[in-house]
C-alpha cells in the first residue's frame, strides 16, 4: 500500500480550491485521485455535498456539478466541499457495487486503509473529508428500475435533538417527500458513521428510472434550498411542483412496508407513487412467464397506506421487491 489519504489542496484557504482526494493503491489497484471542488468564505456552515455513491444513479453526479457551476457567484459564507463521485469505478461499470471487488461503498464506512479499493475510499472520505463537515449531503437516485419521487431521507437516530435537526434539515430541500426510512440493512451506511459523530446527514434520493431535465430541476432547486435553509446563500426557496403538486409530504416506511413478489415473472404497475391506497386496493400484478396456464397474481396493499416507491416494469424474481408503502411520519 502506498501513502495515506490526502487532498491535493488545502481546504482552510479562502475562496475556491480544485484538487483531489486521493485514495492510496494497494494489491487490487493503484492509487484513485477523486476530483474535489471546495469554496471557503470563512465563518459560518460547514457543508459536504457527495454524489456517486452508487454507480448507476447518475444524477447525484449531475447535481453535484450544478452546484460547482453557479456556487461561487452565490455563496455568502461558510465553506462547501463538493465530492461528485464517491466512486468513479462503480460509475464508469453503471453498477450499484464496485466491479473490482464486488463491495457496495454505502456498506462498507467507515472503510479500512488496508482493505480492497472500496473500503479505501471509504477510509479516505472518513478520514480526510468527513471531520471538515458538520453537516453532509449524500445524493443518490433509487436506480433505473423504480418509480420514487424525488425525496430527502433519513433514518431514525437514537439522540431526539439530532433527530429533530436532521429532520427539519431535509424538510428543508422542499422536495416532494421527505422520508424517516427504518431500514434493516444500516452496517457500514455513511450516514450512520457521520451521525455517531452528531454530525447532520440527509440522504437525496432523487428520483428512479432515467434521468430526465424535469427532474433533475426539481433535484437542483431542493438542493439550493438547503443551502438557503444552512444561510450559505441567499435567496427565497423554490417550490418545485411534482404531479401538479407543490406541497410536500413528511413520511415513514418500516421493512415491513416492502411488497415483495411472490413468484417469478414480469410485474405491472397499477398505481403511481405518491397515490393513496386502502387495504386490499391492488398495487401490482405479477404475472408468470414460464407457463401460459398459470394465473396472473394480484399485489395488494395489507392496509391503508401511501404508494412510496413502486417497480417500474420489469422481470422480478421470487421474493424480489416491487413497491414500498408508508404514511405519515408520527414520531418527532
């Protein structure tokens, strides 16, 4: 293994910075340099804004690189640090893992300076560019085979007061949803290192299938509203509308919100997200394709509940999921 992590710039000198971070090789592959934007105005809010986490969910990426183009003519204080793509080898695989090793870089944090290329990158980013920020925005897309509305999310925290703060922080964006998201697959999340450190973390998920211009403005003008909300910059906030909708919903979801398939074939749709449904209402249907004599199975909703997620059409297999439910947020 070569030198430790280090950026190529030093992030306490005012105004713009562009460098790297680079993540030391070892026997899997040589050393990466990350491309990092950072803008110091000196005192004030201290912000980490990653793309790329996951390698098929590119607007994250795109977004990032917005911010980079307009933020110097708009910030006013504080000091952003702008990390588009966490990891340029998932992204240039259009893989959710690291081809090279298998790893998915949101299960492997807080990393290992000795381990394969994903966990150092992870390492790199926990080390070098985590203790710079006290407040990080991680933005993702749920992934080309589903229908999500664009949504800033959380999962529970045990400590109330940075519960409450990360809350308000992603109602903050002005997105169509905001999601507190208990889910059972936590070990090794970003989040979960940068909030044991009291640190603020809202996840951006924004959106699924493809990128389009329509979404990705709604994407841009939530995360600008953050910034105005941290007083980064100033400005009034934007209310982007999303299915003739300009309020936003506050929700959870609970693993046993997932609808899973319970057989293998094609799933259909039949409703949208964001709909409202009532217990037995008919969210999907599965139908089976390698026989033309078996029936067509209907997915219905186990209680009332709000469509948060649903699969966009596609070949599913058994025990694969195909919609997720929730409903209004009801702990603070």
């Amino acid at each position: 293994m070569s030198e430790a992590p280090h950026l190529t710039f030093d992030l306490d000198s005012r105004g713009a910075s562009r460098g790297y971070l680079v993540v030391p090789g070892g026997i899997d592959r040589g050393e990466l340099s990350l491309p990092v934007f950072s803008l110091n105005e000196g005192e004030g809010p201290r912000l980490l804004v990653t793309g790329g986490n996951h390698g098929n969910e590119l607007e994250g990426p795109l977004i990032a690189r917005r911010l980079i183009d307009w933020l110097p003519e708009a910030q006013t204080c504080g000091r952003v640090i702008v990390l588009p793509v966490l990891n340029p080898l998932a992204v240039q695989a259009w893989s959710r893992n690291t081809p090279l090793d298998g790893l998915n870089l949101n299960r492997v944090f807080p990393g290992r300076a000795d381990g394969s290329v994903t966990e150092r990158i992870a390492d790199a980013v926990s080390r070098i560019l985590l203790p710079a920020a006290d407040t990080i925005f991680d933005l993702h897309s749920f992934g080309p085979t589903w229908n999500f509305p664009a949504a800033a999310t959380t999962h529970p925290i045990s400590d109330p007061d940075l519960m409450a703060r990360t809350v308000r922080m992603a109602e903050a964006f002005q997105l169509p949803l905001t999601l507190v998201w208990q889910h059972n697959e936590t070990a090794g999340m970003f989040d979960m290192v940068a909030q044991n450190q009291g640190k603020v973390f809202v996840c951006a998920e924004l959106g699924g299938g493809t990128v389009g211009a329509n979404s990705l403005a709604i994407y841009e003008a939530g995360v600008r509203n953050a910034l105005l909300a941290l007083g980064l910059v100033d400005g009034e906030p934007e209310y982007p509308t999303y299915r003739q909708q300009k309020s936003g919903k506050t929700l959870e979801t609970r693993p046993s919100d997932e609808l899973k398939s319970p057989a293998t074939g094609i799933f259909e749709p039949r409703c949208s997200v964001l709909d409202e449904v009532k217990r037995g209402d008919i969210i999907g249907v599965l139908h089976p394709m390698n026989s033309l004599t078996a029936e067509s199975i209907n997915i219905r909703a186990p209680e009332p509940a709000i469509v948060l997620g649903i699969g966009s059409g596609a070949h599913v297999e058994i025990n694969e999921g195909v919609a997720l439910l929730a409903r209004p947020l009801t702990i603070r």
